[in-house]
C-alpha cells in the first residue's frame, strides 16, 4: 500500500528519447528529475503522481507500473514506482 506522500519512479526511455518535451510535460505538472543512465529517477507527492498517471495509489502494492500517457508515448518505454527499499541494522 502506497501510504507516503512522496514518491519515486523510474523512467526509462525508449529508444527515442531523452526528450526535452517529456521534461518540460513532467515539470508542469509538478515533478521533479534526476537524468539516470537510461532514464528519469522522478519523484513527486502521491496526488502529482495520480492526477498525471489517473491512478489511485491508496490501496496499489509496489511495483505499480504506470500507464504512459499518449503525449509520452513515442519517448517512455516504461515508468514505474518501485518497492521501496528497507534499511536493516545488523
């Protein structure tokens, strides 16, 4: 269950991109990046991520893959929310 306000994707491009347009379509509606090897890390509160995505991340269990917007299409192969990860002392 995604139950934090803050999230991170990971973004990979498709064989088209890296793509200026994607950038400026992410920072409009209010995300964040950091330019990976072969994508975006994007991060963003929950309620950025399911207005853009028009998904309802209440009861969603990570992974979730997002559906890729049209305007994305030809330059996002894939996004994706990741598990988060789990920091264990020893």
């Amino acid at each position: 269950m995604i139950d934090w306000p803050y999230v991170e994707a990971i973004l990979e491009w498709s064989q088209r991109g890296p793509n200026a347009a994607t950038e400026d379509w992410l920072v409009a509606r209010g995300f964040q990046f950091v330019p990976m090897r072969e994508g975006l890390l994007v991060t963003g509160s929950r309620s950025a991520f399911e207005r853009a995505f028009e998904i309802d991340l209440e009861h969603a269990e990570p992974p979730v893959r997002l559906e890729i917007p049209g305007d994305l299409g030809e330059a996002v192969a894939s996004m994706t929310i990741p598990a988060p990860r789990r920091i264990t002392s020893t």
